[in-house]
C-alpha cells in the first residue's frame, strides 16, 4: 500500500516548456487534488476532482490543466512553464470531497524553471 | 476571501519544552479545522476539528477548537528533536475547499 505516489520528484524546465506531473493512489479515494506550495505561503489548490470523470477549478488554477484519467490517477499539465510556477506540487486525495474527509498527501514534485 | 493566519512563524525551543501553536481562520461556511506535520516532504494528518471546545488528543500532542472566536491552538507538550517540523493548519468550507495557513517551523534543540 504504498498510499499517494508521485512522478518525478524533480523537475527543471526552460521557460515556454511543456510538461505533466503524474499522482496515483492505491487506497480507492474518491477525490483528488493537486497544490502547490511556495516559501511562508502554505499550499494552495490548483484544481481539484471531486470523482472521476470531474474536474475543478480551486483557488491558482491559471497556467495549468488537469485529468482525470480514472479512479487511481490525476495529472497536473503545465502547457507553457513560467519562472512564477516554480514551487513544489503536492498531491492529495481523501474519500470523498466533503470537508469532514483528511486528505493524504503525496511527496511532492519539487519544479524549477529557468 | 478566505484567510488563515498561523504564529508564530518560527519557534526554538529546548527538549522537554511545551509549546503552543496559534492559527486564526475567516473561512465562509467553515466546516473543520485540520492540522498537519511537514517534515521533509508530504504533510502528514494530525488531527480534525469540527465542535468548539472539545479536545483531541494523541499521545503528547492535543488541539482544540474555538468557533466563537476562530481560532485553534495546537500543543506539544514535553518536546523532542523528533518534533521539529513545519505545523500546517487548514481551514475547510462547505465546498471542501482548505485553506491553509504559512505553517508555523518549530525546531527542537538537545
């Protein structure tokens, strides 16, 4: 049970570059949901998915997309990276998407671009 | 627009201390309050708080939660170097969108 997984756990990219951060859980949780996290700001939510097949926009959803690909897997694509998206990206699911379910996190995919 | 402020920003302490962790949420329709470890890398669940003012407990850490005046306090008592961390705390809504506050880095000394 290896819980939330991530790929990679690093990452540098020139600016304008594209790439997909890969999440998968093995514990049959419903939601999904991508953060980042930069220095003294806590994590804020990118996007999440509530179930499969759904997807939501959360709180610095601009620059980035999502899928859904099933009940196991959730990935983070950034179309054209810019210096301002470098930060760590966590990963996170919980049962449901009420607000009474913990989430477990991933351990994170440390992103720098150039 | 949804806040969560946590203090101190950073903590010293010696092995043996007790500490307590201070988070302040403005949170529209807020449903619980959660507080998480951060070591090297993923934040790990310590505790959710939903009621005011009854206490959770595990092992030398406890929480309670104070919905009058928005506030939650996390307590460490009889500190080790094993506790040195970065202390998240989350607010959530109805919409289960969290929150969460800079986190407060407590460091634990010999």
């Amino acid at each position: 049970n290896a819980g939330v997984t991530q790929t990679p756990k690093f990452q540098v990219l020139k600016t304008g570059q594209s790439m997909t951060l890969q999440c998968a859980q093995d514990m049959n949780h419903n939601s999904m949901y991508w953060y980042r996290q930069d220095p003294g700001m806590g994590l804020r939510l990118i996007y999440y998915s509530a179930s499969e097949g759904t997807t939501d926009k959360g709180e610095v959803p601009n620059g980035y997309n999502v899928s859904r690909l099933n009940k196991r897997e959730f990935s983070l694509r950034l179309e054209s990276a810019a210096p301002s998206q470098t930060s760590v990206y966590f990963c996170a699911s919980s049962e449901e998407v009420t607000s009474l379910y913990e989430q477990y996190f991933g351990p994170g995919t440390r992103l720098t671009v150039t | 627009e949804d806040k969560v402020v946590q203090s101190p920003l950073s903590l010293v302490v010696h092995e043996g201390d007790t500490v307590t962790l201070n988070c302040s949420y403005e949170v529209t329709n807020f449903r619980s309050l959660l507080w998480y470890k951060q070591e090297k890398k993923a934040p790990t669940f310590l505790f959710m708080l939903t009621s005011s003012g009854i206490e959770k407990k595990s092992g030398r850490l406890s929480s309670i939660l104070d919905k009058k005046e928005l506030f939650s306090i996390l307590n460490i008592t009889a500190t080790q170097t094993g506790d040195s961390a970065v202390y998240l705390c989350a607010a959530s809504n109805a919409g289960n969108m969290l929150t969460f506050g800079g986190g407060t880095r407590l460091m634990v000394k010999p």
